[in-house]
C-alpha cells in the first residue's frame, strides 16, 4: 500500500511542476529557470549518490558520453521547451501535451530501438494523437498545423526531448545505476544551461526574483526532480516497470486539477474530450492493450 502511496504522490509532485512552471511565466526567464532547478537538484542528487554509493562512481568514455545524452536532451532540451511553453500555455492543457510522452517513447523505440509496434500499440499512438490534435486546436483541428502556437511547439519539442532521453537513459542504465545516471546528467545539463543562461539575461537577476519565483524554483528542485526521482525508481524496485508506468497517467489529470484550483484555469470540453483519448491511448501504448490483465 505504501509503495502506490508513493507512486500516486510522485505523480501529483510532477502534475505540480506544470502549476510551478506557470508561476515562473513572466518573472523568470526559461533559461534561468531550467539552470536553477538543476543546480539545486544536481546538489542534492549528488550528496544522495554520495550515501548511497559512498563515492562518486568513475565513468568510462562511453558512459560519459551516454550521460551527456542525457544531460542535453532529459536536461536541457526538454526544461528549455517545457518552461518556454509555459510562458504562453495553460498548466493543464500543457500537462494533456506532455502526456504524449509514452506515445512518443513507443514510437521512437520503434524506429530505433527495434522494439516492434504492434496493432493495438498503433491504435493507441493513433488515440492520442488525436486526443493532442483536439488539445492543441482547442477544438478546431482545420486550424491545424498552421494554427499551432509556438508555445504548443515547443511543448511537443518536451516530448522529442524526453522520448531521446528515455530511450537513450534504458541503454545507458544497464552499466551504471539509475540514480548515478540522473544524478550526472543532470550536474551536465546544469553546466550545458549555463551559458545560455547568463546569454538570455543577467544572472545577478536572481536576487531580485520574488518569494513565489523561489518557491517554485524550489518545489521543482526538490519535488518534481529529486523526490519524484527516487519514488518513482523505489516503484519500480517494489511492483515493476508496467504497473508503475500507469501511474504516469495521473499527471496530467493533477496538472489539470492544480491548475483549477491555484490558477483558475477552465476545465474546457474540449480539454476533458482530448484529454481522455490521450490518457486512453497513452494507457493503451504503455501497456500493449490490456497486458495488465494477465498479470
């Protein structure tokens, strides 16, 4: 009971980075947000390493290349588009877009994992594609595709970003430990962000950012990255990969929800509508029809 406790928490955490990445909107430049919320997480993540290893693991040329990987597309290319995106997209509708996210692994696995897509896996890309086109149209799919914003584009560059970096992440974990390749790669994706960082504004601005600017700074340091981290990974340990990979449909119902309560944000019929068929068809992909079942 407890480990789905964990698992339910983890994804409210992460439902909340999409209200948290709202807050910022406006105050604090996406770049600067990104490289914040890395140096803190990075810190902690390393200290934990340290407990939990007893040193900072030595990687070989290839690791560190496999960490980079990470670090440029877990990192820095998906926390740039995601807190770009939120400077113009609600937390909820954002939250509906990145749970493309397992559709999106699927499909890449696919293409260069050489895992096969099966029929009812093809349904389900082809549910939640639709379910984002409604989303992202706000109902109006003949606006379509030039109607998208930048805002919705750079959400969906979140999921390129977090598909590479899932893909890349399963290989590179067979050789080192899950909390060893987070941990690295987001110290890398920390220094990769810096200059672009210091390039976008100046970075003595941060002592001018308002107690809500480092509160969400904080709670998605903290929360979103670290906790939501170690929980996540403890799930898997406890119930497996599958039934811990449905969780995930949880977030973007949180975002929804937080966003409603905090932002007054409206829960639109187009919103629910689309949301529903993503959260069917990224349930459908994530679990190859109805494998649950016959566990």
């Amino acid at each position: 009971m407890l480990t789905y406790f964990k698992l339910l928490a983890t994804m409210a955490c992460w439902g909340g980075t999409f209200v948290a990445g709202r807050m910022l909107a406006g105050e604090v430049p996406p770049f600067h947000a990104a490289l914040l919320r890395f140096l803190l997480a990075g810190l902690l993540l390393l200290w934990l390493l340290l407990r939990s290893e007893g040193r900072l693991p030595r990687l070989s040329r290839r690791q560190l290349g496999a960490v980079t990987l990470l670090g440029l597309t877990g990192v820095l290319g998906y926390n740039a588009a995601f807190f770009t995106g939120l400077q113009s997209v609600s937390a909820g509708r954002a939250g509906l877009i990145i749970a493309l996210n397992p559709v999106g692994i699927t499909l890449l696995s696919a293409l260069i994992g050489g895992e096969p897509l099966s029929r009812i896996r093809s349904f389900g890309v082809l549910l939640s594609v639709a379910g984002a086109m409604l989303v992202i149209s706000r109902g109006n799919i003949s606006l379509l595709p030039g109607g998208i914003g930048a805002g919705e584009l750079m959400l969906l560059g979140c999921v390129i970003s977090w598909s590479l970096y899932s893909v890349i992440g399963k290989r590179a974990m067979r050789e080192i430990s899950s909390l060893a390749a987070v941990t690295y790669s987001a110290v890398i994706g920390a220094l990769l962000l810096l200059p672009l960082a210091a390039l976008q504004a100046d970075l003595s601005r941060v002592v001018d950012y308002s107690f809500v600017a480092w509160g969400s700074i904080v709670y998605l340091a903290l929360f979103g990255t670290v906790v939501g981290f170690l929980w996540y990974y403890q799930s898997i340990r406890e119930i497996g990969t599958v039934r811990a990979a449905v969780f995930i449909n949880f977030v973007p119902v949180f975002a929804m929800l937080f966003g409603l309560l905090l932002l007054d944000e409206p829960l639109t019929p187009t919103v629910l509508q689309g949301g529903v068929l993503i959260l069917t068809g990224a349930w459908i992909t994530n679990n190859d029809g109805w494998r649950l079942r016959k566990r």
